[in-house]
C-alpha cells in the first residue's frame, strides 16, 4: 500500500518547510509514504525548497493555472505514480501533518472512499466571528446540496483512495474543495470526515482579498456546481416561481376585469405574461440541462475509463520531474507513526 501526500504550491519557498516538516514518513497501514509538491507556476525557489526538504515527486506546470486545475494535476500523477490513497494538504502550513493517521484511518478500514478533515473552525481563534457564521452557513448550504454530513466542507485537508480519486474530475478554476464533496455526494461515494488541528495563521490567504469576495465567489460556486449536477430541479424551481408571480399578477387583473376596472390594469396583463414567457423559458432550460446533465455523467465515465487505460499502459505523469532520492533526503524531523510531532513548536497547535 502506498500514500502519497500531495501538497499544491504557489510561491511557498516561506512556508513550505514548516509545512514538510510535520508530514508523516511513516504511517500503519502503508509500506510507503511520498511527499508530492504540484507547483503551479510559482517565480520564486518553491521547487528548489522543495527538493531540499526530501520531497519525492515534482508536477511542476507551466503557468498559474488555479488551484483547482493544481488539484486536479496532482491527482492525475499520484495515480500514476502508484498511489491507493491520497492526502491533499496546503503549503501554508495550516493543517497539522501529524493528524494524517486519523484522517485515512477510515479509508483503510473500509469505511470511506473519501475523508474530509473537520477543523471545527468555531474553535479557530484567527477565525472572526463573522467568518465562523459565514463558514458555518457556506457548509449547511453544501450538505444540502450534496446530500452529506460533512461539517466543514472548505477544508482542503482530505484524503481519497484510489477508486474516489479515478472518479472525482473538476471543472472549476477558484476551489475544488465545494465541487468535489457536492460531486462525491451525486456520485454515491463513501464520504466520512473526522475533527483534525490546524497552526497558527502563517499568512493571509491568496484566494480571496476578501471576507465578501469570498462569500460571493462561494455563492457562485456553490450555484454553478448545484445547476451543474441538478439543473432540472434549479430551473424548475425558479419556473415555479415565476409562474406563481404571473398568477399573482393576473389574479390581479381578474379581479379587476370582474370590478369593471380592468381596462386601467392593463400593465398586470403584459406584466404576467412576461413573467409566464420565463418561466417557460426557465422550464425548458430545465429540460435542456438536464438532458446535458446526462451526457456530462456519459463523459465523466468515460474519462474515468481513459483514466484506468492510462494507468493500464502505464503513462507516465504530465510535467512531472523526479525529486530528492531516499539518499538526499534530509533526516526526518516530523510526526511519526503515531501522529506526534518531534518538534518544540507544536505549542501553536490550536486544540
């Protein structure tokens, strides 16, 4: 059994050490750990770093592509490169290494496809209490649409086995993280999420300039990946309403017309016919999607089954650059087997 801990980088050269240095080399259940850093258009020396801190594999692409699209990338190598399971964790050093026995202790007991790492965000101190509520709405509205219990659904501190991973295909450029659970859920994977700890706050984060910023780009995704996967129920909901509001409106009229002053509601008139044109118009893009809903599932598959060819005929991963051998790495310095860290900082840890 091998894991692989793939860790998605934009100029991290600061923070990636820190971030190493609490992985795992070990961990029950595995025969072997790799560390894999997708660097996705960095200019300063996050590879360099990287390589010197025993990092065993590089996808190092050729430009900026989001942090969905790094994601993804990852992914795709570490299937190639022979992994049964997956850890995904950021560069900025705020999940804690140490807790990746708990979080794939449920994949290897066969109960879960994919493990998402609760960080109990109402207990982050960085956190401000609008960003708690925000956080804690953001992932009801996520539960409802993928039909899942996880409780922080942002939480890029996850892992997936292999079947999960062959499945799973983003199409979004802001996150993954949303597209992901909502996509797992439609597709009746296995999903289970247990409490993790994270560090103290290394930086501001790079996806949003925010706290709005954030909602709104959420808001849109959560939406667009919703439609994505149940465009018949949004388009028809919204049809729904606004033929209830034409029927309001001419209600209106009717009453109007009975009273003998119809001809001064004339507006109520045109006005509920334009609200029943769209509601019509809604109704059918309804249909339309939902007929492209099932082709999407068509493609999906089938990209799934080019995936297992590529695995098959052994393809070797795209941009991918060998990293430290076993000789170069540096002496192992981070949490062991057990999940307990080596080092004196683990004070910052925010129980």
């Amino acid at each position: 059994m091998k894991l692989i801990i793939q860790i998605p980088c934009l100029d991290e050269e600061k923070t990636l050490p820190e971030t190493l240095r609490d992985l795992p080399r070990e961990v029950p259940g595995f025969d072997s750990v790799e560390w894999l850093v997708i660097d996705d258009g960095s200019t300063d020396r996050t590879v360099e770093v990287a390589v010197a801190n025993g990092v065993d594999h590089i996808v190092r692409l050729t430009n900026n592509k989001g942090l969905a699209n790094g994601f993804q990338a990852g992914l795709d190598a570490a299937l190639k490169l022979g992994a049964d399971v997956i850890v995904n964790t950021d560069a900025d050093n705020q999940y804690y290494g140490g807790d990746i026995p708990k979080l794939v202790e449920p994949i290897i007991a066969g109960r879960a496809d994919m493990v998402v790492g609760d960080r109990q965000v109402m207990t982050i101190e960085h956190f401000s209490p609008l960003k708690k509520s925000l956080q804690r709405l953001g992932s009801w509205v996520v539960r409802q649409a993928s039909e899942t219990t996880v409780p922080d659904t942002t939480s890029g501190f996850r892992a997936y086995n292999r079947e999960a991973a062959l499945q799973l295909s983003v199409v979004s450029k802001y996150t993954y993280t949303l597209e992901t659970i909502i996509q797992a859920g439609k597709m009746t994977v296995a999903i289970d999420h247990v409490p993790i700890r994270t560090n103290a706050k290394t930086r501001e984060s790079r996806l949003f300039k925010s706290m709005w910023q954030y909602v709104r780009r959420n808001m849109v995704s959560i939406f667009r990946i919703y439609s994505m996967y149940e465009p018949l129920r949004v388009f028809m909901t919204l049809a729904i309403i606004l033929g209830l509001f034409a029927l309001a409106v001419w209600t209106r009229f009717l009453v109007a017309y009975i009273d003998g002053t119809g001809a001064g509601h004339v507006q109520s008139l045109i006005l509920g016919a334009v609200l029943f044109n769209a509601a019509v118009v809604l109704a059918a893009l309804g249909i339309i999607g939902d007929l492209l809903s099932g082709q999407r599932i068509m493609l999906q598959r089938t990209f799934e089954r080019v995936r297992r060819l590529e695995l098959h005929a052994e393809i070797p991963p795209s941009h991918y650059e060998p990293g430290a051998t076993p000789e170069s790495r540096p002496p192992t310095t981070g949490a062991n087997a057990s999940g307990e860290s080596h080092t004196e900082e683990r004070e910052k840890v925010q129980l």
